[in-house]
C-alpha cells in the first residue's frame, strides 16, 4: 500500500467525538495520540463504570460543552512531553485524515497550555502516511 503524504499539521475528523475537520499537530516524537479534555472522570451508570469527559477548551471553534460517555476505555501509562511518566485514559474511536477512515487510539489529557489542543503520535501514522514537514494541510488532495 503506498503511503499518503500529510503535512505538520493536518484536518481530522473523529466522527465519534462530534469533531470535524479539526486541526491536529503531527507529532512524530509522540508515539500515541491525544486529544485535550476536561473534567475526566469514572461514573457509575446502569451498574456500569463509564468514562465522562468533555472535549476541548471552551475558546475552541469546535467545543461544544458536550459530555461525552464512553464504556470502552483503558488506562495507559505515557511519558508526557517533559520526559515524566502519567496515567492516562486511553479511548479507541474512529478517525478520518486524507480520505481514509480507521480506528485511533486516542489518550486524553489537560493540552491547555499547549498550541494544538489535538496531537497526532506515530502510532496512527505509521505505514499509513509519511510526513512532510513543510506543508500544512496537504491531506486535502486526497479528500473526497
């Protein structure tokens, strides 16, 4: 399979998480994605232990204030962009970037200081895209 070629930065959907066509940073020291979320918590809810989050900052274009609920998740330990060690909680959801459509797992995690509220890691991209670190956006060419 060739490989499509996305640039440094690139629109994403997560059609799961109510995000279209949202700006990802392309981070190929980064090995697992994630994506800035608040008010990350466990639930009880029918007898069943569900993970509560809502996506984004509130200055965001795309933040909608939405609690999301996913019954499907892990917790993963990472190391975060200072070299140390964290929990977080990883969710799996599907993800469209240059026409394609697969599923990514995505860690949640407080980006609020951070220019890109949403990062792609290496995991996603691995034979799958090259990067070129010259462009920005260049996985339109190959949206329908």
């Amino acid at each position: 399979m060739e490989k499509k070629i996305i640039g440094r930065k690139e629109k994403i959907t997560l059609p799961e998480l109510g995000l279209h066509l949202v700006w990802a940073k392309v981070d190929t020291g980064a090995y697992t994605s994630s994506v800035h979320a608040e008010n990350i918590r466990t639930e009880v809810r029918d007898g069943k232990t569900v993970l509560v989050f809502q996506l984004l900052l509130p200055g965001h274009k795309a933040y909608t204030g939405d609690e999301l609920v996913f019954d499907r998740y892990r917790e993963k330990k990472v190391k975060n962009s200072f070299g140390q060690g964290e929990v977080r909680y990883l969710i799996e959801t599907p993800m469209e970037l240059a026409g394609e459509r697969f599923l990514a797992e995505v860690t949640l995690t407080d980006r609020s200081s951070m220019k890109n509220a949403i990062l792609l890691g290496r995991k996603i991209l691995r034979k799958r895209f090259l990067v070129d670190v010259t462009g920005i956006n260049l996985a339109k060419a190959y949206r329908k």
